[in-house]
C-alpha cells in the first residue's frame, strides 16, 4: 500500500510545529504525532491552556514561555493534520510508524520521517532518588504549566544546569520558600568555561539570561550551597531530610520534596530503537544520533531535528525544524537543492548562532562525578531496582556489555527500558573496564518503545500491507 | 604448537557446555567467540526445558538431559533460575485431543511415560484462567523453564574454574587442517588444536563448511515478547497443539510470549527486524486462550537468530570429512533443553570416541546426495 | 506535596481509592495525585518500596496506577475524566514458582 502522509513528525515541541507549518506551507501531507494533549511539547507545555485560561500564571512563567504563544498559534492555523494523545511505540527503517491512541494500536506509512521528540532530564542516580517526594526540577515545573500547582512543603533543588535556577526564581516570584539550591558545580568549571565565553556572549542573550536568573534569587535570598558531594534523600516511606558533603563537612537538612535537575540530554529511545547510527558526546556524556547539517540520519528518510539530535535548546530548535521541513521538502521533490539553501539560509545563520552558546553551557554545567559513579549501593536501574553493585558484579563474572549485564541484572528490563539506567549503566561499564563509553555502547532498544497491551497488539490495524 | 587441547568455535549455551564438560575432565579449552558469550539463541531464547512433544530421536537425550537440570545449580555452583514447573500443551478441538493422545501413544511405544494426557478438569487446575474452549492436552511434570543467559554465564564460568579460556571478539575466518592439528585463522591471529567443536550455531553451516563438511542450513529470527511483571498466576509453560504458542511466567513476573513467529535477519549486521503480522498473531493467541491477558502491558519484543535445518533437528557429532572435527549446532529453535546433555555428548565423543546416547539420527551428512540446500555464508 | 494556584476553571471529581476528589479539566491523573495528601501511586514490584511520580513527562514509568480498571496505565499522560477510577498500585504478589 502507497503511504498514507508524506511527512510524518514525531513531536509536538518547538521543533516539530515550526517543521510542521513550513511542511505544510510546501503542500506536503503531514501528520504530527504528539503524545501530549496539546501541543507546545515540555518547553511551552499547555500554553494555549495558561494563555486562555489561567493568564495569571504567565508572569510567574517569564517571557522564554510566552514565546510559544506564537509558535502554538501558526501550528494550529497550518494544513499539517494534529494527532494529540498518540505515543509512537515503532519505527521501522521502512518508514512505517507504530502509534497507539484511545482508540488503539495501528501501523501508518509516511514517504519521509522528522523524529523531534526533544530531550529528557539526564537521570542522576543518588541514594534515596526513588523516594515519594524526590523529582525532577521539570516536572515540578511541568506541574506549574499544565495544572497551575506549586509545592507546598519545604524544597530543595539538587544538581546544576540553567533549568535549575530558573525554576527555582519562578517559585520564589510565586511566593514558594526555596529551602536551598544544593550545586553540585564546582570551581573548576567555570575555569573549563571561560574560553567560550565569547561565544556564547554572541550566542544571544543566554548569558545576561542567567546572570538575570542569579541576581534574581540572590535577591529572594535563597541560600546556594556550591561543590555539594554525596548527596542524599532520606526518609522512609517519603523524603523527610537531605543529606550532602559540602567543604569537607556533612550537612543535613529538612525537606518536604527535593527537586532534581542536572542537565538535559537527547531523548534518543525512538533512533536508537530503529537503530539508527550514535555517537557518544563527550562534554556532556550522552548519545546523540548522527547526522547531516539538515538533520538526516544515516537510514534514509529519516531525519531528526531540535534537542533529539543533541541539545541547543527551544530557540535553536524552532530553526532546526525549518531546516529539516526544507529539506524534507527537497526530498520529497518539491524544492530543488539551491531553493532548499536560498530558502534555509536565515534559519541555518540564526541555528549555528544559538549553537555557539553550547560549548560555554556543556563546560559550565558537566554531570557530576557523583552522578557518573554512584557508590555500589545507589539502585541504577528504578524499574528493577537493580544497584551500582550489582552492575559491576555482572560485569566482572563476564557480562561485558550493557546488553549483557540488562540479560543478567534486568537493569533496563523494565517499562522505562533503560531510559533512566542507560547512561549510567554505560558509564559504569566503562569504568569497569577501562574503556571509553563509546566502545561500551548501550542497550538495544526494542519496539514496543511505548507500552501497548496484548489487546493493542491483538488488534493492531496495519495499513501499510 | 598447540593453543590448547580443544578448540570451540562458539561461544553460547552448547559451546559452553562443551567447554565445562572438557575442561572438567581436564581437557585443556579453548573457546572462539565472535562477538560476546550468549550474543544470539543463547540469550535471545525464551528459556523452555521441555521434553514434551519433542521428535522421537531427540527424547533420549531430553531424558538425559533434564537428569542435568535437576541439580545444574549445584554442578554449575550457579542460579540457572530452573523451576520445575512443568510443561502443558493444549488441545482445543477434539481432533486436537486425539493428536495428544496419539501423541502419547507413540512415546509409550517408544519407551516412554513422561508425557501424561490430562483432560478438561485437570488443564483448568494446571493453567488457571485458560479460556473455556480449551479441552484438554498433553502434561509433563519435571519439565519447566530457566533464565538462558545466566544458564550460559554459568557454563561459561565454570568451564573458566576449571581452566577453560574464553576469547571474545575473535571471529574465525578459515580453517586449515594441518597434520595432526587444526588450524583457526581469525581476525585476532592464528589458533592451533589437535580437536575441533564447532557450536557455532546459526553461523554453525559456515564453519562446518570451512571443516569440509557443507550442509543445509539456514538462519532464522525467532521472535518473542514479554509483558509487564503479574502477580503469579501460572505455573507450567503453555504450549499449543493448533496454534503458535510458548507461554511462561518467568521468576520475575513477567510473561514471555514465543511460539515460532519468525522476523527477518540482517546477515551484515546480526540484526533482526520484527514482523508485526506475527507478533499481532500471537497476541491474538495468548488474548484468546488467556482473556485476563488483553490489558496486559507488552514492554518489549525481539528477535533471536538461530540456525535451522531442514528437518528440525539438530547437527551433532563428528565430522564426516576430516578426522577430530565435531559438530554441535543449528538446534532449530529447541536447544536449551540440550545444552548440558549434548555438551557432555561431545565431550565423550572427543574422549572416549563413542556416546553412550544415541545421536545417529544427527549426523552430519544425513542430507549429502538428497539435494537439501546449502545457505551457509550467512554472517558477511 | 503540591497545591493548586487558583480554583479550576471547569472542576470534575475522580475516585482515588474509592474517595472523591476534585480535579481540573486537562490535569493529569498523576497532577491529581500530587495534589492530594498521598502523592504514592503504587509500591514496586521487586522491593515493595513506594513511588511517586518522577519525571512526569511519559519517560520514567514510575507513576504507573490502575485507571479505569487497567493496570500500569502512566498516570502522567493520561488526563483525568469526570468519573475516572483511580487506584495505587499493589506490589504484585510474588508466590512461589514451584
């Protein structure tokens, strides 16, 4: 059977709507396939919801949020078809895509696919993480944006990264207490930061960003603990207090929810599924697919765009779409070659200057060695709850690789499938062995990459044969 | 100068087996792995020890053979995770009932009484839950299932215990045979023994080849899923007299649903792709025969690569061709119940010329001159 | 652990555990619960221990409860419905093989 779409986008960010509306514009028949309700994706999530409904919330959100006003506004008056609440479980090198929706499972085909299913907060593994209680910094904030809710006990942020800090003045704007903001970062990396800091200075105004964010909360007065080691959530059946290593000494402290966050990574689950090709990035040790300057991936037809191709943030993302919508335009005939570079100039001069401001934030804000080795008792795998220990006993009586030591502990085994144990797990092998994580590699992702029951399965609706 | 007293090309559960069985018997061993111990079958198996239904010239050595299983644990001094929880196959017709009980006439005329008939009452006590249409079957009580890569880590490290050395990442190229000696050229070097095992499994073809002996082989991705982690519900492993169907509780919880659906094998790259018709099939089955099942989360499904034959049975015993070369592979997608019986199959035969269990049937030229194809070249 | 800013514009009530409460339209499911006095939603298989949303963007699985009768559903991608069954998950029981 012919393909259904020309185009199918996976994600419903910034990204994949700027995509979409350029698509669209070209008269490609595309579908965008977003597993949340609305889209806006995690950045400028259920903004037509605060735009419309609870405006009282924007202030507290800042002005970067308000920026997807217009985005969400051109993406619902494009051609390009909205599928909200559809999780894709499959792609296929065919270009078949499976997606499972409340009306079930079924396979679609497309001519040409954009993967833009953005980033996730990189897992830092510390005892007590699986505690009620302990949270991404994001999804505290995700809280804020779809449901208009703020914490109500004691908070305490753990880790590093800009996410962090502007969470943290959003809740002190809302009246929130902040008890701490616990900074894993050390001295020396600002030191490993100065060299790009002109360009990240001519990147736009991601500096003065931050220098805005640090003024505001010193102004809240929230107290910032720096070089914090050793962390930990403690409490029994919720987190009760933290403790941490802080110049030598060990501190404790009260907490009602602690707050995570230490850098996004590429959310890489649906290319490494497929498998398109990887590469380990050093600065911030993560995968990201390999790709072309347009976004194209080595299997063909299949291009990423945004953070899923390695981080730039929001901004970079809008222009990285674009670039990806023109060049699946070239590809599926409707611009030739030298349309495609005329047409994309502006948004690949505005994509590479967002860029610039990368090297300075990877050097500023590396995971933490705390993070890349836990101690043999830290559970690594949530799902199976299967420690650091473990890892490394597996892979001294012979598991050498991640696929071995996910057949021998099940870390990865489990519904995230390895989306929060994965680098770590890499890591520790790595660490094990002496070799670098690009030669220890990760798990094989295998389909369903979203859950489906056997129902789903049973009835699946497959058009394309 | 020798390498060791044994080479063996392949590094899975029937590799490893033979390398224990040498090596504690003092046979010094050395094991060639292409790419990790347990890369394909051997982890990739949905992990049946099941002597129920199997083809008659295979149920003396499953009878041997579940002897082993029932104190691996202690042999190996390792958690295979065996539990003796039986096998079922299920009949859903009458003219299904009337295979399982023709089924256990023939292995009583040959010997046998491990296979029992079990009527509607009994299959409901068994597999509670199974759907009202089920009639009947076949049961076999000390059968049961394992955790196949960790039965393959432990035959592998108790093959080391006992002095075996197993090298990853070396694939074979070709095989010389000098006098007296094997040669192994690899992409690591040159490896010389006096005696040859070749447990290569799907690749098995490819190096009898290179031994002289070219055979029909063909390599095929057997696919499998499993589900979210259950409250225990069932014991023994589920098959099906009519229909595809392997279906297990695992230690953990999970639901491991196989059967025979086949996916397609990438020869380059030693990937597998799904077949999502199959994989849909076997849903229906499993949500057919277990309504409680439909909610239940799939969270993964994959492919293994294993070697076929054109009979289903397996290649075992010595070469035809050249003199200390022996054959153990393309188990056709029912091995790990074998793997500690013709592990110790092998050994003898290397060590005292002769198996005391009959492995006729198995030889490795039973198809010379029938005109069966040959698809060895299957992994560049 | 967490409370509303404002009244919801368009209030509806789900059961968790059998108990009314009050959502917002376009909450999801694990929202509501944070919002309640018992953010747990289930108590892992292999330990018991008890879990709380994490990540609350479809990655880390550990907001899985029983809506609508339907086990390891992720509660933080599946808005709330006027009427909509929520219960925590028991740890599965982990009887004996043989």
């Amino acid at each position: 059977m012919s393909p259904q779409y020309d185009l199918a986008i996976v994600g419903g960010g910034p990204a994949g709507m700027a995509a979409a509306v350029r698509a669209a514009a070209f008269g490609l028949h595309t579908v965008l396939f977003d597993e949340q309700p609305a889209p806006g994706g995690q950045i400028y999530r259920a903004i037509e919801a605060v735009a419309g409904g609870r405006p009282q919330d924007l202030p507290i959100l800042g002005p970067e949020y308000r920026r997807g006003i217009a985005l969400v506004e051109a993406f619902r008056k494009c051609d390009a078809t909205y599928c909200p609440g559809t999780s894709v479980w499959q792609l296929t090198r065919e270009l078949e895509l499976g997606i499972v929706d409340a009306g079930g499972a079924r396979m679609v085909h497309a001519r040409h696919v954009l993967l833009a299913t953005g980033a996730l907060e990189r897992p830092v593994p510390f005892p007590g993480w699986t505690l009620p209680g302990v949270m991404t910094a994001g999804a505290a904030q995700g809280l804020l944006k779809a449901s208009g809710m703020l914490p109500d006990v004691p908070v305490v942020f753990y880790g590093g990264g800009p996410l962090l800090y502007q969470f943290a003045w959003q809740l002190a704007q809302a009246g929130v207490p902040v008890a701490a903001i616990l900074d894993t970062g050390r001295r020396a990396n600002y030191v490993a930061a100065a060299p790009y800091l002109p360009a990240a200075l001519a990147a736009g105004d991601y500096v003065a960003k931050g220098l805005r964010l640090l003024n505001g909360i010193r102004r809240h007065r929230i107290p910032i603990m720096r070089g914090v080691s050793d962390f930990q959530a403690l409490g029994n059946d919720r987190v009760r207090e933290v403790a941490y290593r802080q110049g030598g000494t060990t501190h404790h402290m009260a907490a009602g929810l602690v707050l995570v966050h230490a850098g996004v990574v590429a959310n890489c689950q649906l290319t490494q599924s497929v498998p398109c090709r990887h590469e380990w990035y050093g600065p911030q040790r993560a995968w990201r697919p390999v790709t072309d300057p347009w976004g194209n991936t080595d299997l063909a037809g299949i291009q990423v765009a945004g953070d899923c191709g390695g981080i730039g943030g929001a901004d970079a993302a809008v222009h990285a779409g674009r670039i990806a919508a023109f060049e699946a335009a070239r590809r599926l005939g409707r611009l030739s070659g030298d349309q495609r570079d005329t047409l994309a100039h502006p948004d690949r001069l505005a994509w590479r200057r967002h860029l610039l401001a990368r090297p300075f934030l990877d050097a500023l804000y590396p995971p933490s060695p705390g993070t890349l080795a836990p101690d043999d008792a830290t559970l690594i795998c949530r799902c199976e709850e299967v420690t650091a220990g473990a890892i490394r006993a597996a892979v001294r009586l012979g598991g050498t690789g991640p696929n071995q030591v996910k057949s021998y502990t099940r870390a990865g085994m489990g519904p995230c499938q390895g989306r929060e144990c994965g680098l770590t797990v890499t890591e520790i092998i790595a660490a094990e062995r002496g070799l670098a994580p690009e030669a220890v590699g990760t798990y094989r992702i295998r389909p369903p990459i979203k859950p489906l029951t056997v129902g789903q399965m049973a009835g699946l609706d497959d058009a394309t044969r | 100068m020798s390498d060791a007293d044994v080479i063996i090309v392949g590094g899975g559960l029937h590799g490893c087996s033979a390398a224990y069985n040498l090596a504690s018997r003092r046979v010094k061993v050395l094991v060639l792995e292409k790419h990790v111990v347990g890369r394909h079958a051997s982890s990739a198996s949905a992990g049946g020890v099941r002597r129920l239904g199997r083809h008659p010239a295979e149920i003396p050595l499953a009878m041997a053979s579940i002897e082993l299983w029932h104190r691996l644990n202690e042999l190996l001094g390792a958690d295979t995770e065996f539990h003796a929880s039986g096998q079922v196959r299920v009949a859903e017709t009458p003219d299904e009932l009337d295979a399982c009980e023709a089924r256990v006439a023939l292995t009583r005329s040959l010997g046998y009484d491990h296979e029992i008939l079990i009527d509607k009452g009994e299959l409901v006590r068994l597999v509670p839950g199974i759907a009202a249409t089920a009639q009947g079957g076949i049961y076999v009580r000390e059968d049961g299932h394992a955790f196949p890569y960790k039965t393959t880590l432990a035959f592998r490290n108790a093959a080391e215990r006992h002095g075996a050395i197993v090298r990853e990442g070396v694939a074979v190229l070709a095989i010389e045979r000098a006098t007296h000696t094997w040669r192994v050229l690899t992409d690591r070097g040159r490896f010389e023994a006096p005696v040859l095992v070749n447990a290569a499994g799907a690749w098995g073809g490819e190096v009898a080849a290179m031994i002289g002996d070219p055979v029909p082989t063909s390599p095929v991705a057997l696919m499998m899923m499993v589900t979210a982690r259950m409250s225990r519900w069932l014991g023994p492993t589920v098959g099906s007299m009519g229909r595809k169907l392997s279906f297990k509780q695992s230690e953990s919880g999970t639901m491991v649903i196989g059967g025979g659906y086949r996916g397609t094998v990438h020869p380059e790259s030693e990937l597998t792709s799904l077949d999502f018709a199959g994989l849909r099939a076997s849903a229906r089955t499993v949500s057919e025969l277990f309504p409680h099942m439909r909610h239940v989360d799939i969270v993964r499904c994959w492919a293994g690569i294993e070697g076929f034959t054109p009979d289903d049975i397996p290649y075992i015993g010595p070469s035809k061709a050249a003199p200390d070369a022996y054959h153990s592979f393309a188990f056709c997608g029912h091995g790990f119940q074998l793997g500690p019986v013709v592990g110790a199959i092998t050994a003898e035969l290397i060590l005292n010329g002769r198996s005391n269990l009959p492995i006729e049937a198995f030889r490795i030229d039973r198809f010379e001159g029938t005109g069966a194809a040959y698809r060895g070249d299957i992994s560049r | 652990m967490f409370k509303r800013r404002h009244e919801p514009n368009h209030a509806l009530t789900v059961y968790l555990d059998g108990d009314p409460i009050t959502a917002a339209a376009g909450d999801m499911v694990a929202a509501v619960l944070l919002a309640s006095p018992d953010p747990r939603c289930r108590a892992t298989p292999v330990s018991g221990s008890p879990r709380a949303p994490y990540c609350m963007m479809g990655v880390c699985f550990d907001c899985l409860m029983e809506i609508d009768g339907v086990l390891n559903r992720q509660a933080c991608l599946v808005p709330v419905a006027d009427g909509m069954r929520i219960r925590r998950q028991p740890r599965p029981e982990p009887m004996a093989l043989t």
